[in-house]
C-alpha cells in the first residue's frame, strides 16, 4: 500500500475513535453496519437495532465533514486498486 494511502487511512482511524469517544461522553450512540444491518452502539455498550435518535436532526457541518471524510478516502481506495490491479 502506498505510504500516502497509510497516512491518510491512520488519520482516519484516529479520528473516527476520537468522535466515537466523545459520542460516549455525550451519551451520544455510535452507529454502525455489521453485516449490511444498521445498528446503533449505546453509551453503555449495548447494542440496538431500534433507531434511539428517532426526529433528530444531525449537525449539518458534522454530516459535511463526513460526506468529505467518504468522498476523500473512497477516492484514495479507487486510486489505489487501479494503481495496483
């Protein structure tokens, strides 16, 4: 794997457990697809496969910033495997 392609996906991870993180200290669940099924991940640890946030309306910058996170790094997998195929 390129080294750019580690960078960035090692900057990803570490992002991703950072929000995961300060969802659970929000009480916020962490949401999840385990064999193509949604689930949400609560604070305490449990799982549901009942939406908990059911009329709630996400943060507009936080759903842009994941839009960018997808776009960029589906972008670097693409570039790769054509590279590498």
């Amino acid at each position: 794997m390129p080294e750019i392609v580690e960078r960035i996906t090692r900057i990803g991870n570490t992002a991703v457990h950072l929000a995961q993180e300060e969802n659970r200290r929000k009480g916020i669940p962490n949401v999840y697809c385990i064999n193509g099924k949604i689930v949400w991940q609560m604070p305490d640890g449990t799982i549901s496969l009942q939406e908990p946030l059911e009329g709630i309306t996400p943060d507009p910058k936080a759903a842009q910033l994941l839009r960018i996170w997808y776009n960029v790094s589906s972008f670097f997998f693409v570039a790769f495997a054509v590279n590498h195929h």
